[in-house]
C-alpha cells in the first residue's frame, strides 16, 4: 500500500522567509500528487496537482512543488511567505489500485508565519 | 465556500450508538468522497460513490457505510460507535470523470462527531 510522508510536522517562519515543506511517497508505479491547504476555520482546498509533463508545477498564492521521480519526493516551496500563509498542508498521493485510484494523505505540516 | 454542504456540523453521542453523516456536493459533481480526520491517524480515505455507484474503498471499518441517492447527496453511516470513532469526518465531490486521478476535489467544512 501507498504511503506519505511530511517530514515537517510544525514549520515556523518569519514573512518574507523561504518556505519548502518536504513530502514523499512510497509506491512504485504511476502516481498523482497533490498538496492541499487548509486555512484556520476554513475547508482542505487544492493548491496544486502533478499528473504528467514538467515536474515543477505551479499553483495557486505563488506556491510551486517540484516532483522529482527518483527521489519519491513533492516538496512544496514558497519564494516569500506571508502573514497569510499560515496554514495547514498536506500532500497527498493517489495510486492505482485494482480499477480505482485511492487517496493517500500525509499527516499535514502546520504552518505558523510571523508578522 | 467549496459548495460542498455537511450536515450536521458538529454531533455527541453516546457509544454503541448509529448517526447518520450528510453531504451535499458541488452542482453538477457526480462524485463524492468521505475522509475521517482524526489526531492519530491524520486524513484517512473511507469511500467514494460515482453517479450513485461505490467506486473506490479505502480503510473503512465494516460499522460504517455510505451511499449516493439519486440526487447524489450522500449519507455515511456509522454504527456500533467506539470512543475511537470520534473524529473530524470529510466529505468532498468532484465533476467530470469521478476519477481521483483527474479531478479536483472539493471538500466540506466537516462534522465533528465526538463519542462519549
């Protein structure tokens, strides 16, 4: 079975700091990535998605992750964050399994940013 | 807002108890996913139902069962109640193919059922 790894349980930084937030995975065949973000008091909401074609992926509020296949590894970055980042993410993997695609989750990294 | 609805938002019952959990999805998603978020065990997948049909099953206890009605809100039932099912329960929905592969998902805000 699949499984995801965030290294970073608890990420604190300072605005305007660089953010990377590690995730990796284990599975040995084709798989699709994601990170989602949940804000404080609000729903999981898709920050960006890997499926094929350039590995660095661009999402949504400036924030890119990086699939590089030998390493299992889709890590979040963030050039510059804000007070707004402040966050919970995760990434997740889904991988086939029988005729379907099953979501595996990481634990999430919560993510305070200081003012 | 997602346009994902859940119902109710926060629900305590007792153990050996049954509730039923409900989801609206976005108009026009065929797809719907239920999560069970809890401290130990982080965001676990349970089921997904396509158009009214099972279409994937995750880690989900044989007390708990779900299903899509025909205006595709769907209900997650959850019976026999331990301590250890209080979590965050999820629900999201997604359009087009109701593969996880391509679509994006859409979450709920959540029910937050605590067991006594």
């Amino acid at each position: 079975a699949q499984s995801v790894s965030q290294h970073n349980h608890h990420v604190i930084l300072s605005e305007a700091a660089s953010l990377e937030l590690g995730c990796n995975y284990s599975y040995g065949g084709t798989v699709n990535l994601f990170w989602y973000v949940q804000y404080p008091g609000q729903h999981l909401q898709l920050l960006l998605k890997y499926f094929s074609g350039d590995p660095l992926v661009k999402g949504i509020k400036g924030f890119e992750a990086e699939f590089i296949k030998s390493k299992f590894s889709f890590n979040l970055r963030k050039p510059s964050v804000q007070w707004s980042d402040t966050a919970e993410y995760f990434c997740a993997v889904n991988a086939q399994t029988g005729g379907s695609y099953i979501p595996t989750f990481g634990r999430g990294t919560s993510l305070i940013v200081h003012p | 807002d997602s346009g994902v609805t859940q119902t109710p938002k926060h629900l305590i019952t007792a153990t050996g108890q049954r509730v039923t959990l409900r989801c609206s999805p976005r108009s026009g998603d065929l797809s719907v996913y239920w999560y069970q978020q809890s401290l130990d065990q982080g965001l676990q997948f349970l089921i997904q139902y396509y158009n009214g049909e099972e279409r994937a099953k995750g880690n989900i206890l044989e007390r708990f069962s779900a299903q899509q009605f025909p205006d595709l809100h769907s209900e997650l039932n959850l019976s026999s109640l331990e301590l250890g099912d209080s979590a965050l329960y999820f629900c999201a929905s997604s359009g087009a193919s109701g593969s996880y592969r391509t679509d994006t998902q859409y979450f709920g805000p959540g029910t937050r059922l605590t067991v006594l």
